[in-house]
C-alpha cells in the first residue's frame, strides 16, 4: 500500500496502453451526423454571395449552416475570451485564410466533405495585412471595419517609466536588441473536435469537447447560445493534449450545437490537421525590442522593452481581464533591478485569431526569452560568462518574498542555489574549456544559459477573472461508509496525470491508499465549477482546494473520533493515518473505522451531522513562482548550418513535488517543446496573408532524433502560501528551454561575431547569420 | 466495394468506398478506437498499424489495399488479460501522458523488438522519429522500449 507523495505509477495509463481511452473522436452515438466546415482560401476577402443550393441537393447531407442562418439566431458572431468578438461564421467578409463561411452536416464525414465543394461563395478579394508592422500604417488594409476604424487593439504599460529613463541615462553600459519571437502553434496531437446532442424533449444539451475548461464552456454556452446553464452538460473525456490549444471555444463547436438543433441529432465534428494549424488559437507572435542599462561590471540595473503583438483577425488571447498582454509584466525575470518598464502596442492583422496558448503561462514565455536572450546580449557585449552574468545579478534567497519592478510578488527561491547545481550536472567549466578547444579546430559548439521564474496558478479573484468569471476553483471529497473516497475537481487532465497525483494529495492527508481515491473530472454535471487547466494551474490552485478540502474531511473525522473513543476532540491527535487520544496511540482510528462510524447510529454531539464529507473553494492568495536553470550545449555545422543539440540540463525548483516521475515528464516534454521552437516551429505567412504553416509537412514538429536525452536535476523551495508547498510545473520548461537553445546557437556562433538571430534556427536561418544577413523569419522572403 | 480483412485474427467483411482510409475503416465500421487520426500527411504516427507484419500508417493506406490481408492494432497487443512488456514498459517507465501518440508508438516498439529482441537506445530514435509525441519529449518512450527489452520473457503470446 503507497501512501503520501513520491513516484506512483499512473492510474490513468492502464485504459491507454490497452487503446481504451474514449477521446472526442471515438464517442459514437445512435443516429449521429458528420460535420465539416467550408473555410475561406483569401486573407481579406468581401462575401459577395453564398450559393448552398447544391449541397442542400446531396442525397446525405442533413443541414447547410451560413452565417446567415446563423444571424437568426443571434449566433452569427461569439465572445472572444479577451472581450472581442469572432464570427462564428463570416457573414460580411473573411479576415483570415481559412476562416468558417459554411458548415455542412451529412450522414459520414466523408459525404460532408464532398458537400463542402458543392457551395459556392463569391468573394470580392481585398488586399491583406500580414505584417503586424504595417498594420497601423496610415492607409493599412482595415480588419475590423466591423467595430474600429484602425486596426489597433490596445495600449498596455507595466512599470515606471521616468524612472527606468532616468536609469538609463545614468547607465555606463546600454544595450538593445530587436527580436521576434514568431507564431507558433501548440498543435496537440489530437486536434480540436466535439460531439453535440441537443435533446429536443428536455432541452438538454450534452457535449463531449475537447476542452481544458469545460465549466467556463459551460457558462460561455449558455450566454451566447441563450440555454439555460443547468441545461448544458460538458464533458472533457480523454483529451490528446492541450497546451492551451483547447481553451478557447471554436466557431466549429457551435456550429455542430447548431447542427445538432436543427436536424435533432448528435453532431461529430472534428477538424483536421490543417484546419488545426490555420485556424485555432496560435501563439506569441511579438515583435520585442528590449533594452538593458548595466554598470561596467556586469550590475544589470533596469530593463526596458517595447512589444508590438500580432493578435490576428479576432482578439481571441485567453487571458485574465487585467491583463491584456498577459503576464508579460514579469519581463524582470530573476534579477535584482533598480526600474523596468514595458510597453506593448497590440494590432489586428489577416491572420488567424488567438495568441496566448501553447504552454506560455499566460505571455510568461515571451518575457522570459526577452530577459534571457537580453543577458547574453549584454554577456556578450561585456564579454562576461553568461552564467558568472547571471549569477551576479540573481535575486538572493534572503530578499524572499521579493516585489519586482513592475508589482509582482515572488514567494519564494533560492535562485544560485539552483544555477549552480545546473553548472556542474553540466560540468560547465570543464565544457567552457573543451569548447575553446574545439573552436581552435574550427568546430562551433555553442553553450547556452538561461534562468526563468514562472509565475503560475492563476489566480487570486481579486486581480484575476476571465470574462467576469473568477479564477477560483472549487472541489468535493466524499468519503463513502467503507472508508474509499471519491474527489471531484474542476480542473481537467489532458495528459498531466490528475487522476493520480490528485489522489496522492487525499491519500497523503486522509492516510488512505491512492488506489482508494477516485478521481472525477471532465464532466460539468459531476464536477464543482473551477476555471480549467492551463497556465500551470491545477496544482496551485486545485491541489491547494484538493489538500484544504482532505483536511476539512480530517476535522469532521475528529469530532467523529472523539465520540468513538468517548474522548474531547481537542485532546486528539492525527498521526500516521489516525485519531487518537494524545499519548494512546493503540487506540487510534483510521478514516475508513471513521466513516463507518460517521454513517452508523453512533451517537454524535449536538449540531454535529454525521458523514465525512466536505467541500471548499479555493481562491488563491499569490500565484506560485516555480523557477529553474536550464543549460544546453550545441554543435552547428559551419556548411550547413543544421544545429544538433548534444545535452540538455535541465533544474527545476517547483517546490513540494507529488509525483517526481510526473514532474519529470512534463519537463521532458517542455524541453521538446522548446527544441521545437528554438529549431523547427513557425507559423509563417507571405505578404498576401497566406499562411505558410498549414500542416506537419511544413509545421515542422521536433521528433527523437532532435531530443537529446534529458538530464534532469532538481532543488526543493516549498511555496509558503500554498497548503503542500507546492508550484505549479506545467510550462516551465516550455518557458525556460527556447533562450537556452537559441543561447547555445548564437553562443556557437561567436566567431562570426553574431550577437543575435531570430527563431526559429532552421538551418538556412543559421547559415545567413553566419553570412551576416540573418533574415525575418515571419514572413516569407520573396 | 467489398473487403475482406482479417484485423487481429478475425475476418471483418464490410461494403465500403473504395475511397475509405485504413483509418477509417478501422475507427468507423469495426469500432477499434485505439488507433487515433492525427495528421492526414503520414508525419505523426498515431494511426500505426500492421499491415501483414509490417507498421503502417493508416491515414495513408486505403481499406481496400487491405482486402485479404491482415491488419493488427493495439487491442490486439494484450494476450488473455496479460499486457505486453511494451505495454507494461510504458506503465512503468511512465511512456505516455496524453496517450494519444501511445497505440502508434507501441505497434512501433513491437515490431523492433520482435525483429531486434535488444535494440540500442540509439536504434530505438531511429525507428521510432517516424512518429510525433507531444508531451514525453521521447525520452520516456525510449525508457519504455527499453524496459521492454529487458522483460521479453514476459512477452504475451
């Protein structure tokens, strides 16, 4: 019997080895019909007409859905998650190529699709705005003639500007390099979909999505479709992995709710691969120019950056209210200033709508390549160590909990300890020195730092909600007469193991076996509402629910206890599982002796109700600061320019680990992530605002041959606020990995005298920078 | 048209279009869930199946080129209740998070190791850099392999 935290074997894996998952796409009920979407090939483009005569003729098709059909029933355009609006499907004109103009529902999938080339739309073409840079030029090509006159979305500053100014004024050393960290998408391997059924009789509809936050899908459902919320029920089956990919709510969904009105039978729809890439939520996307002021000896002293994001068509970042660019104001990363300010300028654009998503804890991506790219930069224009550079300038473990430049608290670190436990996993001096060795016979190995604080688990109510919706979450416990347990949670796993680990949080302060914990989750009708899992926030914000709500079950047990063993329940005492009286351990009971008493015809004090079970809402007071080093040593060949990644050392510190094998893996699978980005991954455009990036042969995705074997190392700062000491660990190294690549590449690069290159470091990206003439990577060359 | 396909030792007769993926076949007519549809572009692998003996992707193929041939899946990995060590590897070496990749990743793994009982980690990427994972970064799948080989008497046959 295992109880408490440690490695666990995951409970979910004994359905998924044996191909007996139930994602979306494999939930198939009575009488259900196919749906497909007819996407738009122009950028910019003027509907003229919509001619679906033909395809309403196809002996299998059920229902044609337009824009128009969908105007009559208020449905033709939904709520962005930032407070814009998105047309469901486009009835004035299309603003980005692949955009939703039709929906068609047949018998098979296959007819649907056939039906699909029976519409006939007329376009007028318009000229496009691919280029965020352009796009508030005087005459630019107007998104959004629907609700603006210019295609700017907003203006958002963090931090105190004069005083950042007065800084670098002051400064000896000052240092600026422009950057982009390009359009990337998170494309999960299973790819958007749902299953609608809207029952006619009772006015129920139940959906299965392929949804991270089925409870604000929910309450989204019910404002724009007009249901009353007790009549929709969403379910989150097993999901093919998110990465934020499944936060928003896709016009195909309601389209398939639509479908499934109309016609009174459930609707499939799943998009494909190429709807996946061109049409959801994308991320980053910014265009930064940051700038450090430093003293001679390596003292960085302020930051200051300039953002201009590329939001798309639709302002469709999934984000807390306050903060539009996310939590990019964390741009301040893990180093000691005297002021910071940033700046970022947000614009529409012909391309597809979103931003945010994709493992970024909320824009904390962007910041952290800012920051870390930004040290090399002035490393290198100081010619310090990289790692002696930061080491310099790392907050010190007596300055917790420290309050950054622009506001935001950090609860707890101890960063050197963390860099250099990094440093000689790597044996950094001994790599420096091997280096200098290999550059005098010409080889170019490259090694590259980076050191990142992640803020995560969104979030305190107060400062945090989306759409008017608080990020707190609620959970139940019930303890059932024979001492086995039941959680229900809010949030949802897409892979992260929750069923497990959520279960070692009950064991652990319940001093039941995990096997003994059932964990409920995915299902709005079974489930307490809570906002989702994204931005790394399930463990800090549920799994501090799930520990408060055991130890709520605890306290109902020791009143039960004391009647049991005839005891004041103040002279109690809980040890190894048990309630006994202080100094009789012998006579002490389990929670399972307890539940049965709890339902039994004990006899309980006054206004004590019998049973176990509890419930709470957890409202965060801080977000958690995971932290960690990240080193990674490259080797680039001079002729090619391929860049092959010889070792990765990763360290994290997210505080009280449940499962160190979970942990683990979802760091493996961060250090892929930025693999890919740092290597592979863009979503690129040409100037007319065709996408470039619309399926794997061109979404270049890293496989094993491009990951290196992991080496992983940890330290242990428990969060001080939260209820087991730990941090959010999701995205961190999604977060941390990219400036550790691209470090490595330009660090590898030094002879050339290159100081910087864009991602993503393809090899043609990295043989121009070695010609000198690296190039734009978000738009193709022509 | 009319095909026949033995898939995991039993002959499955359907009346389909000659059009319809392997994939498809498999997920929609037969109801074998566990092989998933990733990509259409043969980059992902999550649709790995056998065809006869040999690992192919099954968003590619066309049910009727199955016709009189074999096809095996991940359902039919377990024997009587007891899993296969490449199943029971990616248990223990924690393989698969999402698992979505994991049935295309398995029938991959099993058809090294049934050709190379002891493949070398390096052997192991080669093979299996056919196939996308999202969330492992792979180093846990190359583990689960691993795992695999260094349990090969407790092989399901």
């Amino acid at each position: 019997m295992t109880t408490g935290y440690g490695r666990m074997l995951r409970k979910e894996d004994q359905r998924f080895v044996r191909g007996m998952g139930t994602y979306v796409g494999d939930v198939y009920l009575p009488g259900m019909l196919y749906g497909a979407v007819l996407r738009s090939p122009h950028p910019h483009a003027r509907i003229v007409s919509i001619d679906t005569v033909a395809a309403e003729a196809h002996p299998k098709v059920r229902a044609v859905i337009t824009g128009h059909t969908l105007k009559g029933r208020n449905l033709a355009w939904m709520p962005t998650l930032s407070g814009d609006r998105q047309a469901v499907l486009a009835t004035d004109k299309v603003r980005f190529q692949g955009q939703e103009v039709a929906f068609v529902v047949a018998e098979d999938h296959y007819a649907a699709r056939d039906a699909l080339e029976l519409i006939d739309v007329e376009y007028e073409p318009l000229p496009a705005v691919a280029d965020a840079r352009r796009a508030l030029d005087p005459g630019a090509p107007l998104v959004r003639d629907d609700i603006k006159d210019s295609n700017h979305i907003f203006d958002w500053e963090s931090g105190d500007a004069e005083r950042t100014d007065q800084v670098f004024r002051d400064a000896e050393v000052t240092v600026s390099q422009d950057m982009l960290y390009p359009r990337v998408h998170p494309a999960p391997l299973e790819t958007c979909g749902i299953v609608a059924d809207f029952n006619q009789v009772s006015g129920k509809l139940t959906v299965w999505a392929t949804s991270q936050a089925p409870h604000a899908h929910r309450t989204l459902y019910s404002m724009v479709a007009g249901l009353p919320e007790h009549k929709i029920r969403v379910i989150s089956p097993d999901i093919g992995g998110g990465f934020g990919n499944k936060v928003p709510i896709y016009p195909g969904y309601l389209c398939a709710i639509t479908g499934s009105m109309i016609t009174g039978r459930p609707v499939k729809w799943m998009e494909d691969r190429s709807e996946n890439l061109m049409s959801t939520c994308f991320a980053r996307d910014f265009h930064m120019r940051g700038e450090l002021a430093a003293s001679r000896d390596g003292t960085i002293r302020a930051v200051r950056v300039t953002v201009l994001a590329d939001h798309g068509a639709f302002n469709g970042a999934a984000q807390p209210t306050k903060y539009p660019a996310g939590f990019f104001g964390v741009f301040t990363g893990s180093y000691d200033l005297e002021a910071a300010h940033c700046q970022v300028t947000a614009v529409y654009t012909n391309k597809a709508p979103g931003g945010v998503a994709y493992s970024c804890s909320f824009r904390i991506t962007e910041a952290v390549y800012l920051v870390e790219r930004m040290v090399d930069v002035l490393a290198f224009e100081l010619n310090i160590d990289p790692a002696e550079l930061r080491m310099r300038n790392l907050l010190r473990p007596e300055q917790f909990p420290y309050t950054c430049q622009t506001g935001w608290t950090y609860d707890s670190g101890d960063y050197p300890r963390t860099l250099r436990l990094a440093m000689d996993m790597a044996g950094y001096e001994d790599l420096r020195k091997e280096q200098e060795a290999e550059r005098a016979r010409g080889h170019l190995t490259g090694i590259g730092v980076s050191f990142f604080t992640e803020a995560v688990g969104a979030g305190p109510r107060k400062h945090m909600d989306i759409l008017g919706i608080g990020m707190a979450d609620g959970v139940e416990l019930r303890v059932h007469p024979t001492g086995t347990a039941v959680l229900r949670i809010s949030v949802q796993t897409q892979g992260q193991g929750h069923e497990t680990t959520f279960a070692q949080i009950v064991a652990s302060e319940l001093g039941l076996a995990p096997d003994d914990v059932e964990v409920v989750h995915g299902d709005t009708d079974q489930t307490p509402f809570g906002l989702g899992t994204y931005g790394s926030r399930s463990t800090p914000v549920s799994g501090a629910a799930t520990a408060i709500v055991a130890r709520k079950v605890r306290e109902r047990a020791r009143i039960v206890a004391a009647a049991m063993l005839e005891a004041d329940p103040d002279d109690l005492v809980w040890d190894q599982g048990r309630w006994f009286v202080k100094g009789d351990p012998d006579s002490g009971k389990t929670i399972a002796e307890i539940a049965w008493a709890a339902h039994s015809n004990l006899e309980l004090p006054d206004g004590i109700e019998g049973q176990l079970d509890a419930t709470c809402v957890y409202n965060p007071p801080n977000l958690t600061y995971p932290f960690g080093a990240y080193i990674c040593v490259v080797d680039v060949d001079p002729g090619t320019g391929k860049v092959d990644v010889r070792r990765f050392i990763a360290v994290d510190d997210c505080g009280v680990r449940i499962n160190p094998m979970i942990v683990e893996g979802q760091v493996h699978g961060g250090l892929a992530d930025g693999i890919g980005m740092a290597l592979m991954e863009s979503i690129a455009f040409d100037a007319d605002g065709n996408c470039l990036g619309g399926s794997f042969m061109d979404y270049l995705l890293p496989t094993s041959l491009e990951c290196p074997s992991w080496e992983l190392g940890a330290t242990v700062t428990p969060s001080p606020h939260h209820p087991i000491g730990a941090k959010g660990v999701g995205e961190s190294a999604t977060v941390g990995s990219p400036p550790a690549v691209v470090n490595a590449v330009i660090d590898a690069l030094r002879p050339y005298g290159v100081r910087h290159a864009d991602m993503p470091l393809t090899p043609a990206q990295v043989w121009r920078a070695i010609q000198g003439r690296p190039f734009r990577t978000d738009l193709a060359i022509s | 048209m009319k095909v026949t396909v033995t898939v995991n030792g039993t002959d499955s007769a359907r009346d389909v279009e000659p059009r319809l993926l392997l994939i498809h076949f498999l997920r929609d007519e037969l109801g074998l869930t566990g092989s998933h549809w990733g990509c259409d572009t043969s980059n992902c692998g999550s649709c790995v199946v056998w065809l006869d003996e040999t690992p192919v992707k099954a968003c590619t193929v066309l049910a009727a080129m199955a016709d009189g041939r074999s096809v095996r899946t991940v359902e039919d990995l377990a024997k009587n209740g007891q899993l296969d060590p490449v199943q029971q590897g990616f248990i223990e070496c924690h393989g698969l998070q999402c698992g979505f990749c994991t049935p295309g990743m398995m029938m991959t793994a099993r058809w090294l190791l049934d050709r190379n009982p002891d493949p070398a980690e390096a052997e192991i990427r080669e093979v299996l850099s056919g196939l996308l994972c999202r969330c492992t970064g792979y180093e846990n799948i190359v583990r689960s392999v691993r795992w695999a080989a260094e349990h090969a008497e407790d092989t399901a046959k």
